[in-house]
C-alpha cells in the first residue's frame, strides 16, 4: 500500500470530521437566528467565495478544517449575535458539533464494519497452550488438539468458539469434539468467567500450527527453535498453512536469512535462520501440525448487524477511556496523540490491517473529537454548554462576562501549549523511529 495514498486519505477523513463538526453548529445557529458571516471550508487565504444572503461561502488554501464566524459572538447587546439568544438555543448550538462528530463516527464505524473482510477460516482452531487449572486442562485438552466443534456447531475460525462459549449460560456444561493424533474424541467442560477478559472462558491459547519436531543440526535447530513454537509470521508474510509458509519462502534463495515471528511460551519473539530446501513437510528442519483446510476467505456482516455493531462500539467508548487510563500515566506520548501521530497511527493500521481501516480511523477520529469538545474546558464546546446550562437554570441571568474572559483566557492557553506538547512528542516519535506497536 503506497504511503502517500494513506496520508492523503487521511487528510481528507480529518477535512470531513471536522467540517461537519463545524457544520453542525452552522445549521443549528441558522436555525436559531444567528447572524453567520461567513462559513468557511478548510483554512485562509481565500481561494473563492459566493455570497448568499447575509453569509458569505468560503474555500480556503489549507484543507485542515473550517469554521463558523458569526457577529459579535460574545456581546449580548447586538440583535443576531450567539450571546443574544436564549441559554438553552446557545446550549443547542454548542452541542451540535460534537453530535454531529458523534453520528459521523455511528455511520463510518458502521460501514467499516459492514465491509468485507478477510479472515483465515479452516476445519477447527488449533489449542497452543491450556492454563493450568482451567476447565480445558481438567477436561484433558492438550497443546496441538485441534477442536472441530463446540456444542454441535462446526468450528471455521477463531471468532466461531469464542462467540458460542461467550453466549453460553455461566454453569452450564458444553460439550466439545476435538482431534488429536489418535483420532477424534467427544470431552465436555464447563466454562468459567475470566475477570481479566470480562466473559466466560475455558482457559485455552489459540494458535495456527505448532512445531512438532525439529531436525538435529538444522538451522531451526541451531537457532533454538524447539517443540511447541508456533511460526507467526516469515519474512513479515503471516503464515496459516504448509501452502502460504512455502508461498511466503518462495522468493527467498537458499542460504539466505529467513526472518521469524514466533509465540514461544506465551511471548512473541524473533529468530532469523538461513534458508535450507523443503522437503516434504520439513520446513528449514521443522515439521509443523496445521489445521487442515486453512485458507483466507471474504466475510462480512449483515447492515443490521453492522449499525449495531458500530452503535455498541460507541457506547463502550467510556469504558475504553477508563482502562486506557494506566496506558495514559504509563506513557502520555502513546495515549494522547494529536493529527500528526493520529496520521502515524493511521498509516500502521493500514499496513497492518488493511486499506479499510482508514474508515475505522476516521470513525474515532470523529468521535475523539466528539467527545472532547464534550469536555467543560474553554474554549470548547463543553464550556459554552455549561455556561449556557448554568444561565438557564438562572432563568437567564448571565454570568460576568469578565470572569468569563478571563476563564476563555486561561483554557485557551492551557489547550494551546497541551497541543504543543502533544505534537511535540507526535513529532519525536517520527523521528526517533517509535510506533504504536500495530
């Protein structure tokens, strides 16, 4: 994917998610009364503009925005004006940009999530690793069974077994059909809620192959590769099936170093071997199991489903904030980025994940902005709707207009040099090579 199609994208997903925002309260003010003299997309100089009524259209050079400037917004004295009108029209007019921020991200999530999307499907999920004590390791499942079905239902993927495990009744027992070297046999268990995950579980890690034997004297071996590894990736290529890791190794000569991502007791490491011959099911010295069948196939969610998926994702947004709040004391610089390292971010999941994911981003992106502009800190929106909130339980006695400055004065200092620090560090981490990791 070329870089430069993704960061003009995301140009033009930020342009959008904040021209609406900025849209919203254009409509909502018009409609109020209040006397707008210009609406302008993106940032002067002025490239053109048209007159309507009383308000001017404008286009300006910069594409990063745009903005609503309406008469004497502050000054209650003057017909038209945002401060003329009533607490609970003004109240209105806050709110509006970051609703609209709000139901821009409902439809882009939702359309992301109503996309096709690849996914590795196969005859059963393979078990890499059972806890100790957990109601897999009672019911006797082992590291390279591979479990074909759970209550009766055929198993194509690793979303299959979670999505029936986490529908069933807490106490109840399921029952599974699993197949091991010696055939297939039937165990039951019963499956236990995990705290960390916040459903139920049966204690199981999945994997996509796991290394069976390794030749003495192979590079695998002289590279500590061992027994119960699992090869996640070959030369960033991620590998599913004996096809794809020959596919993956095919442009490789031999007696050239190979690259390799593996899970090695539960952590992921690398290890970088030369290139020897395949032969028959030897890979570079290593004999793998696989689940049989794998295979990358399309599948997508139904439109119900997706507007209900993308209407949950955003309902769960506050607890998303509240256990991202170790991340944000652990390291600031990862959890607060600004639109330089929301364009990085959005680069790395679209190498990682594919050229969709510039929907997904921008879906958070407006909803970030949403819900920060909800924040009662001038000069945001949230300020303004306090202050209008306050006013109308007041019955309409305004607050001093001196305090008020003065309050705009301080958060807007306070804002500008956060945005400082945060692009600072968006721009540090460019430069000194630092990723989010995807």
């Amino acid at each position: 994917m070329n870089i430069g199609i993704v960061i003009v994208s995301f140009i033009v997903a930020l342009f959008v998610v904040v021209s609406l925002h900025e849209l919203g309260h254009f409509l909502t003010a018009k409609h109020a009364g209040v006397k707008i003299e210009e609406f302008g997309l993106g940032i002067p100089p002025r490239v053109l503009a048209v007159k309507r009524g009383e308000t001017v259209y404008s286009l300006n050079a910069i594409p990063v925005g745009a903005f609503v400037k309406s008469i004497a917004e502050d000054d209650p004295s003057i017909p038209g004006s945002l401060a003329s009108k009533s607490a609970w029209k003004r109240f209105t007019i806050y709110a509006a940009g970051p609703l609209a921020n709000i139901l821009l991200a409902f439809v882009l999530l939702s359309a992301f999530f109503a996309l096709p999307v690849a996914v590795i499907v196969g005859d059963g999920v393979m078990v890499y690793s059972v806890a100790e004590g957990s109601p897999a390791g009672t019911a006797g499942l082992e590291p390279g069974n591979v479990i074909l079905e759970v209550e009766g239902e055929r198993i194509r993927k690793w979303a299959d077994i979670q999505q029936i495990i986490s529908s069933s009744r807490g106490g109840e027992e399921i029952a599974l059909v699993v197949q091991e070297d010696e055939g297939q046999r039937e165990l039951s268990l019963i499956p236990e809620f995990n705290p960390d995950l916040g459903r139920l579980a049966i204690g199981v890690t999945l994997c996509r192959n796991l290394v069976k034997q390794i030749e003495q004297g192979s590079a695998a071996d002289e590279a500590g590769i061992s027994p119960g590894d699992s090869i996640l990736s070959v030369n960033e290529q991620g590998v599913y099936s004996l096809e794809s890791m020959c596919s993956a190794l095919d442009s490789i000569e031999d007696g050239e170093r190979v690259r390799l991502v593996l899970l090695r007791r539960g952590a992921i490491t690398e290890s970088s071997i030369p290139k020897e011959p395949i032969s028959g099911r030897q890979v570079m010295g290593m004999e793998l199991s696989w689940v049989d069948g794998a295979h990358v196939g399309q599948e997508r969610l139904a439109i119900w489903k997706a507007l209900y998926v993308g209407g949950s994702y955003i309902i769960r947004v506050p607890e998303l904030i509240a256990a991202s709040v170790p991340l944000m004391k652990e390291d600031p610089s990862r959890a607060l980025v600004g639109p330089i390292g929301a364009g990085q971010l959005t680069v790395e999941a679209v190498k990682s994940f594919g050229f969709s994911n510039v929907l997904f981003m921008a879906g958070l992106i407006s909803l970030g902005i949403g819900l920060f502009n909800f924040l009662p800190v001038p000069p945001l929106d949230g300020a303004g709707m306090l202050v209008a909130l306050v006013e109308g339980i007041r019955r309409g006695k305004r607050l001093s207009r001196r305090a008020l400055r003065s309050a705009y004065t301080i958060g807007t200092a306070l804002l500008v040099t956060l945005m400082v620090l945060i692009t600072y560090n968006d721009i540090l981490r460019i430069v000194t090579g630092g990723n989010f990791g995807l």
